[in-house]
C-alpha cells in the first residue's frame, strides 16, 4: 500500500495563500462583469455608467461571452489549486511568469499612456476595464509563482 502512494504523481500541498490569493482575483473579476452585466439590463446609480467599463469596441455579447469563459478557466485553476490537484512544474511556472510579466507590463503601460499622454484614444482611459486587467495578469503571475515555489509536490526538472 505504501508503494502505491509512492509511485502517484507528486501534488501539491493545497497552499491556503495561493488558492485564497486566485480565489479573491476570481471574485474581483466576478464582480467587474456582474457589476457591467447590472448596468446593461438593470442600472444602478450607485455604479458607474455602462459605458465607464467598456473598455474596448468589441460588441458586448462577444465580450460577456469571453469574459464567462475566463471566469470558467479561472474558477477550474482556482479549485484545483485550493485541493492541491495541480503538480506544480518550474518549467510551466516559467512560462506563466513571462506571460503574465508582459501581460502586467503591458496593463500598467496602457493606464500609464492614459495618465500621462494628453489626447490619445479612449482605450487607453478606459480606466475600469485596465485595472482589471492588472487583475488578470495577477491571476497569471500568481499561479507563476504557485508553480515554482519548490516543495511537496514539485516536479523535478529534467536534465
């Protein structure tokens, strides 16, 4: 019996700060769409227009329809992560670091060109729908850091 737990897999330990660190990224992206989703078919006044979180000239169809596939993408990471079904790789946790480096690197560009260049085009003021992708590229950046911490459940490199 022994030998059986030996010859699984390596998993990881369900890490309490990462699982709870994606699972409030989840929620704060959650919101940012129920929140639009709200100003579309029921507004609100205590919110801004609908407008303030369009940040882009995609119909809004299409995107609520990619923003509930992320959300779904993001809820299956989050999960696997919280019970500790995911085995950590350096080799994937490389990977997600670079993207989600350029990804913030490009989300803080974009706010920082809206903050400081007078006259350029509305995406780039499109405050509400920049920061949230700060929070995607945070999504990414810490699941990146889940996977290369070391430790019960990390997979060896190859050589």
């Amino acid at each position: 019996m022994a030998a059986d737990r030996t010859m699984a897999a390596p998993r990881a330990a369900a890490p309490r700060g990462y699982a709870a660190a994606l699972w409030a990224l989840w929620l704060a992206f959650v919101l940012r769409v129920a929140a639009q989703a709200l100003q579309r078919w029921a507004p609100q006044r205590f919110l801004p227009p609908f407008e303030a979180f369009q940040g882009s000239s995609l119909s809004y169809d299409v995107l609520l329809a990619s923003q509930l596939a992320i959300i779904a993408v993001m809820s299956h990471v989050a999960w696997r992560v919280s019970i500790g079904a995911v085995t950590r790789s350096r080799r994937i946790g490389r990977a997600l670091f670079w993207i989600g480096g350029l990804y913030m690197a490009g989300s803080i560009a974009r706010i920082a060109v809206g903050l400081l260049v007078p006259g350029v085009p509305a995406w780039f003021t499109a405050w509400i729908s920049g920061a949230f992708h700060l929070v995607l590229a945070a999504f990414v950046l810490t699941l990146a850091s889940f996977h290369l911490q070391s430790g019960p459940g990390a997979r060896p490199e190859p050589r």
